[in-house]
C-alpha cells in the first residue's frame, strides 16, 4: 500500500470516528481546511475520504454550502442486490421516481460500449438516454447501449422512451433476450459538463457513477450502461 492509500485509509477512518463520536444527523461538519488539521492529512486527502463518505450515504455534500451528517430518512436507497428497474427500486424504498426526459439515437458505440458488448470498435448502437427524478429532483443520468440486432432479433428500444418500460422489461419483451446476469463496477467521479447540465448540478460537482453489463443466459452480452447518481439523493446499496 502506498503513502497516498495509506493517508486516505487513516482519514477515511478518522472521518467516521468523528462521525461517531462527535456529530449527530443534520451537523454541518468543518470545512474541508480545517478537517485536514484535525486528521493532519492533505486538504485533497479529505476531500477524497468526503466523497467515499458520500457514496456510502453517510454524508450528504451541498454544493457552495458544506457537509452535513445525513439521517437515515435522507436518502432514498438504491438496492444492487437484485435485477430490478430503477423506478421500482426507488419505490421499493417509499419514494417517487419519475422520468424526466428520454431520447434514442443511433451512435458509433464508446470504446467501454464496445468492448463489454463485444463488438468492433465504433460499431453502430442504440444508445438511450434517459434522466431520472427522485422525489421530484433530477437524481439519475443514465446511458444504455444496445446492439442494433441480438442474435436474429432486430432491435428496436423505443419502448424504454416511456416511463413503463426499463431496460430489463425490454430486454425480456422486445429483444426476447430475459436479463441472467448484471455486472456493476461503482466509483466516485465528478460532474463534467454533461452530467452536470443533466442533473443540474454545478460542474465538479461530486457524484456517483455505475457501469453495467447486462447478459443473457450463456454469457451473451445484451447491453451496456452509464449512469451518474446524485448521492445527496440516492443512497446506493450493495449487499453481498
């Protein structure tokens, strides 16, 4: 482990030790500054151990306002554990999801879109887009790549322009192809211009991304997904 881990592993353990000790739900914790003095690590080292923080839910980052202890009521959890729409996983958890805005284009697929599905680089996919709201606020940018024909199926995704189908749906309905296998890679990144005009956020702003792999029964890959969540709306949960 190197000096920079290292630092980062003592000030993510500091911060929860703080967390637990001395704040309570809805405390503004001290800047970012002043943090790094008590742990006596880098201001960068702090703001790395936040955004982790962040990601699990255990504090909630308001941009040009500060950090605060989030409440268990907070957030709206976002469970991994099982193959489900996000619509109905945010339901799950007693909030409302709503699709704010949808499109379908055909595009030369991303190199990271290509090489999950297995195809030459720059083929053309589907690529829908979509944002979500959760509890009214915009909380999930997501991408979906598609080939444009799985096995002998040509494929047609303008039913995942509607609120009522998910991806999952229509891979099962319309590609005839049902959802065997989910593969989630998760990390902290921030808004670039993009993410950030999606979700109304200001650029830098700190977010969480997913990159999905969807494959069908004998490991064929069906699609490839990005999506960006806001974490002081959605608390993202992985349950093993």
């Amino acid at each position: 482990m190197g000096r920079r881990d290292t630092a980062a592993q003592a000030a993510l353990h500091g911060l929860r030790a703080l967390l637990q000790e001395k704040f309570q739900p809805g405390d503004r914790l001290p800047t970012e500054q002043d943090l790094s003095e008590m742990l006596d690590v880098s201001r960068g080292t702090v703001r790395e151990a936040l955004g982790v923080l962040a990601i699990e839910g255990a504090v909630i980052r308001r941009w040009g306002i500060g950090t605060f202890v989030a409440g268990t009521r907070d957030l709206a959890p976002l469970s991994m554990s099982k193959i489900l729409a996000y619509r109905d996983r945010i339901q799950m958890a007693g909030h409302t999801a709503e699709l704010v805005t949808s499109s379908c284009d055909t595009v030369p697929s991303p190199p990271a879109a290509a090489e999950a599905l297995g195809l030459p680089a720059r083929s053309p996919v589907w690529q829908v887009t979509r944002i979500f709201s959760v509890d009214d606020v915009r909380a999930a940018y997501m991408r979906d790549y598609v080939p444009l024909k799985i096995g002998t199926n040509e494929i047609d995704p303008s039913p995942m322009l509607g609120i009522d189908t998910d991806l999952f749906t229509f891979l099962d309905r319309g590609a005839l192809r049902p959802a065997a296998q989910v593969i989630t890679d998760l990390e902290a990144v921030l808004a670039s211009d993009q993410g950030a005009e999606a979700l109304r956020v200001p650029v830098g702003y700190p977010l969480a991304r997913t990159l999905q792999t969807v494959f069908g029964h004998g490991d064929v890959p069906l699609a490839y997904g990005v999506t960006l969540h806001r974490t002081d709306i959605v608390r993202i949960r992985i349950t093993r």
